[in-house]
C-alpha cells in the first residue's frame, strides 16, 4: 500500500518541475554555481519538504519540527528553491543567490537562514551533525525525526564511515539518512575516482538498514522514508538513483556539469524543456 | 610585589606546594558543570581516562558518549547536539582535536557557531617521551585565528576547573588546552578568574612578562629571582588568548616599554604573536618570546625538554635581559 495519493504525487512533480526552473533562473543570474546535482535531487528533496517533513517556514525554530541535514552544500541552489516554495522566504529572493548581502549564500550559511539545520559545504560533514541532533533528540525524549541527505562522492570522506559506525552503536532509530547516488563527482564518475559499490552492502555491513529508490519517483521516495519508521533497532539509509542534471538532457549524467551555471543561451534550452516536459506539452511560453 | 588581591597561595615559593595535572582540574570542574546543568554531555575520542573527562562518565553515564578513535566525527556530533541545545564538551590530545578535524571545528562548530567546549589535552613540549608527534605546539595558532572562538590556556588544575566551569555557562564555541604533567598549584578557590581578563599576578616596572598556561609560575619564579638582581618584573597571566584582555597588555607595556612573552608552544602564530599584534598596532614595544623557536619537539623528561628548549626559568630570566638590553 502506498503512503501517498497519486493527486498528491501529481502536486509535488507539478511543484518539482516549477523548482527546477526556479533553480536555472537563480543560477543564471548568480553566474556561477552548481547544475547537475541540484537538479538531480529536487525531486527527493520535494518529496521530503512537500510529504515527509514537519515544519513551520512561520516558525524555523519549532522545537517538535524534523529536521534536516543536506550535507552536500554545494547543492544550495536545490535546497533554497524548495524552501522558497515551502514557504521560508519569498521566491524572488532566489535572485539573491550568491550576492554580496545575500541570505542565499553560495553554501548554505545556518546563521544566515532561518530554517537551514546546519553550515555546509565542506564535504563529509553532515552525517555527524545529524547524528548529534538525533542523539540530542533522543536524551530529551523528543519524537522527532532527524533526516541527512548525503552525496555520493563524500563516501569518499573517512568522517562520513565514523559516522556510519557511530550511528549503527548507538542504534539511531530516529535517523534516517538519505544517499544522493548520482554517480558524478568532479573529476569525472565515482566509480571512476574512487569505486564505491556496493554501498548497499557496505551500509548493511556497517549496521544500518538499507532500501534503494529510483530517487526521481515521488511515491516510492516518500513509501521508503516512511517504511524507515518502521525500523527500530537500526538507524535507515534510503540509497536514492538520481540522474545529475535530471530534467534538462544536455546535463543529464554529465559529470562536467557539476560545477557550473547555465549561460543565456542553455538557460532558455534548459527552460524549454522544463516547461514541455522534455517536449512531451507545448510550452505556452514560446 | 605579589598582587594580593590575585590570592595565590601562602607560601608561594616554597618548597610545599602540591603538583597536580591542569587536566584533572579539567575533570573536576566537568563534573561540577555537569551537577548544574543537565543539558552538559561529554564525548571523547578513545582517551576517556587521559583528558580526565572519565570523572563526567562515571558520575553521568547517560551523558556521555564514546566515539571512538574518530575526532572529526566527534566534532560533528558535537555541534549537532549543540545546536539542538546540549551543552557538549568534546576530549582528545590537542594535536587530534584541533588538530585533526580543524576544518570541523571551523565549519560544523564555528561557522555554525555551535555552542561546543573543544578540550585539548596534552598540549606543549612537557608532554615529554611520547615525542613531537603528540606534543601539541601548533594549538593555539590554529584556534585562536577562528572568529568567534574563544581559547584558553589555564595555569594550573584550579585555574582549570574554574575555567572549565566559566566557559559551560559561556554561550558559544570555546577550546581550552591542558597539559599531561604534574604542575604547580599556586593558585587558590579565591583566585578570581573571568574569561577574557588577565590576572595581574605581580606587578613591576622594568619588564612585563606576559604568559600562559603552567609556566606562568615559572615566570613569577624568574621574576623573584630577577629582583635580586634589581630588576623589576611584572607577570601577567593571559590565560584568554582569544578574546585577547588588550587593556591588560597595553597597560603593562605603557609601564614597562619591554614584554617577554612565556608560552609552551610555537612563538610563531601563539600567545605571543597575539601579544606582538596588540602592541605594533597600539604601542610598539620590544618584545621577546619564549616558546618554541620554529621547530618540532623530541622525547625527552619534560624537565630536559623545557630547560633544552629555553622554556624554563632560565630561559625566562634570560628573555627579560635581552629585552632590557634592547629598550635602552
Ligand atoms: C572536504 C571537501 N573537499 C573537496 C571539496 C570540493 N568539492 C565540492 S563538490 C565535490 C564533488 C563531490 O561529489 P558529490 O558530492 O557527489 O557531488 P556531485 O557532483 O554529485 O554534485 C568536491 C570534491 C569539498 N567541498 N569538500
Ligand atoms: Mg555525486
């Protein structure tokens, strides 16, 4: 049985394809920034700010709310258009994105943000952070959830293992994290720079329970953060298959798209083909 | 003359006086901390017994949480806590923590400005045989050039509790190093201490030697000794390294026109860089520094290291002549 109604799946890819273009409009006008891994995890980060988590944009600081930890910074972009549309700030505000005086700093700046759990950009640190504040929430007796979203090339990172054994000690039930497997680093594919499979088996091995999910499928995204409920005895890692650059073909799984912004021209291609949906509608902007 | 509002001990120089580690000071004043507030929780790197925070385990075992040997990790988990309103002190030799996961401290605990007490233990040359790998001497350099960050050397195991007291009612992110040997306690409960400003522990008028951490008693050694010889020294001890008691330096250098600065680590980047920052900005004034001279340390009796490397009442005594010296 599904925890999420088909109208309600239908909403959120409406509202993913609406971020995304958001996300190239605000990384056009900041001139630098990252593409691919964005894009690529628009639609699990949707799907948690849209279904799975509680929060309040008119109260950050809510003491009961989940709480999320992205630790791969540099997809800012992707986390400021989807709290824009959650409601922290108005969408205009994207433009901001990367100017002096900005909220929307180029990695994400807690102190900055109201609603942002956590500074990052630094690979490989997030894990621990989240594990913190779940640790916190459980010695306060709270019955909130705690999320860390995580990339791919930051397994690369010892921190994030120390991390991985530390949650599996202390049984961190209350955690569950979630694995942006887009298969793109810097330097070229991870399995190129630095093999990482299986991180299923590595993750099982390391104490934790594991589920896959095509990370671009509303519905199984949110039936798999919340089957993670349902485990007790260990903390969760949902390992979800993104395509980097999801939505936009010239950017899909190309790792030379990590690190930088559309110009003009691959803005308006890019907006076409959000706004068609590849094609598949008329766009009535033409 | 003896600044006797400063409460140290009676006999000051004499033969008696007990010798303790600064970091039991630490475990005691966790303990205490932890007694007043329950948000305060304790994490260390597979060093429990060392830095002392075993005294914190045993007394709240709910509260405390072993990481293993993963200091960057434990600095993460820190500032997650810390940000979800726990109190976390985090424990490890000082070349771990900071040393390991300084990228860590700068962005998971500063940049965040995550309320998390950093204890570096075992810092300076007089950690003695285990060798330059563990003798933290880079410390303070790397901690005190973060914003917000506030660094402390305490003197001796009560300056060090109450240290370790003060800074868990301080709201934001502190690092306090310790040392591993036996050092003099001369200082007293009266001993005020106040996060930020410096004691004034003698005053004088010839020299001002500014300094941190057990070998602030040397220097009030070498300043008795040196007024035998006629020369008038003032001793300062400047535990806060950062937030720097500017005032307290300044005062002392328009008095005295000549510092020395007393640190066990690296002249370069330290207390005494810090000092030197102050004064060129301010009042320049020749200054000398003890400390160690821009290189690794060795295995060794802390006594042997501290005399080989002129970090010793000598040593001292030594600085304030060539000071003197340069200020005619
Ligand atoms: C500790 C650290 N080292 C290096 C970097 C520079 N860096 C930024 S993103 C990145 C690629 C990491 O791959 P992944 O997180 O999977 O990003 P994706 O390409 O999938 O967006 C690197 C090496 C960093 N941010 N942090
Ligand atoms: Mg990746």
């Amino acid at each position: 049985m599904s925890s999420i109604h088909d109208d309600k799946i239908k909403k959120i890819e409406e509202k993913a394809n609406e971020i995304r273009q958001d996300l190239i409009k605000s990384l056009l006008e900041a001139k630098s920034g990252h593409s691919a891994g964005p894009l690529g995890f628009i639609d699990v980060l949707s799907t948690l700010y849209f279904h799975v988590l509680k929060y309040d944009p008119k109260n950050p600081n809510w003491e009961d709310r989940d709480k999320l930890f992205v630790s791969h910074g540099h997809i800012a972009p992707a986390i400021y258009a989807v709290m824009a549309h959650a409601g922290y700030f108005p969408v205009e505000e994207l433009m901001t994105l990367r100017k002096l005086g900005s909220r929307l700093q180029g990695h994400p700046h807690r102190e900055s943000l109201p609603g942002l759990e956590s500074s990052s950009g630094p690979l490989g640190q997030g894990l621990s952070q989240a594990i913190g504040a779940a640790l916190a929430a459980k010695l306060d007796g709270k019955r909130n959830r705690i999320y860390a979203c995580l990339s791919d090339g930051e397994h690369d990172e010892g921190q994030t293992w120390e991390a991985a054994l530390f949650a599996a000690k202390y049984k961190l039930n209350n955690l569950t994290a979630i694995l942006d497997r887009n298969n793109i680093q810097i330097d070229g594919y991870t399995e190129d720079v630095m093999p990482l499979d299986s991180l299923a088996l590595k993750y099982e091995s390391f104490g934790w329970h594991v589920l896959e999910v095509d990370g671009h499928n509303i519905g199984d995204i949110a039936d798999a953060c919340e089957f993670a409920k349902s485990v007790y005895e260990k903390p969760v890692m949902i390992i979800a298959h993104t395509i980097p650059g999801k939505g936009v073909d010239f950017m899909e799984f190309k790792f030379e798209w990590h690190g930088k912004p559309p110009n003009k021209e691959e803005a308006k291609a890019s907006l076409d083909q959000l706004r068609t949906l590849g094609g598949k509608i008329k766009s009535e902007h033409e | 003359m003896i600044n006797e509002k400063m409460h140290l001990v009676e006999d000051l120089f004499g033969e008696g006086l007990k010798a303790v580690p600064t970091r039991n000071g630490f475990g005691e004043g966790l303990v205490n901390a932890g007694k007043k507030n329950k948000n305060v929780v304790a994490l260390c790197a597979d060093l429990t017994d060392s830095t002392r925070i075993s005294y914190f385990q045993k007394e709240f075992p709910a509260r405390y949480f072993e990481v293993g040997v993963a200091e960057q990790n434990m600095a993460g988990i820190a500032a997650g806590m810390a940000v979800a309103g726990k109190v976390p002190f985090i424990s490890s030799y000082g070349v771990f923590s900071p040393g390991r996961n300084w990228d860590q401290i700068r962005v998971s605990i500063c940049y965040n400005n995550a309320n998390v007490k950093i204890a570096g233990a075992h810092t300076g040359i007089s950690v003695g045989p285990d060798g330059a790998t563990h003798q933290a001497l880079e410390d303070m350099a790397i901690t005190r050039c973060l914003p917000g960050l506030v660094v402390i050397a305490p003197c001796d195991s009560i300056e060090t509790k109450k240290a370790t007291e003060a800074v868990a009612e301080h709201k934001g992110p502190v690092y306090m190093r310790f040392a591993r040997e036996n050092d003099t306690v001369f200082t007293t409960e009266e001993t005020p201490f106040e996060i930020g400003k410096a004691n004034l522990l003698k005053d004088g008028s010839d020299v001002a030697v500014v300094a941190c951490g057990p070998l602030v008693y040397k220097a009030l050694v070498a300043a008795k000794e040196l007024e035998k010889d006629g020369i008038s020294v003032a001793v300062l001890n400047n535990h806060t390294i950062s937030p720097m008691d500017k005032n307290a330096v300044l005062d002392l250098a328009k008095k005295t026109n000549a510092v020395v600065t007393v640190e066990e680590h690296q002249i370069n980047g330290g207390m005494g860089s810090a000092v030197a920052e102050i004064l060129s900005r301010n009042y320049p004034v020749p200054v000398e520094m003890v400390g160690m001279q821009n290189s690794f340390g060795e295995s060794g009796e802390p006594k042997e290291l501290l005399e080989k490397y002129g970090m010793s009442v000598d040593g001292i005594k030594m600085a304030v002549k060539k000071v003197l010296e340069r200020k005619k």
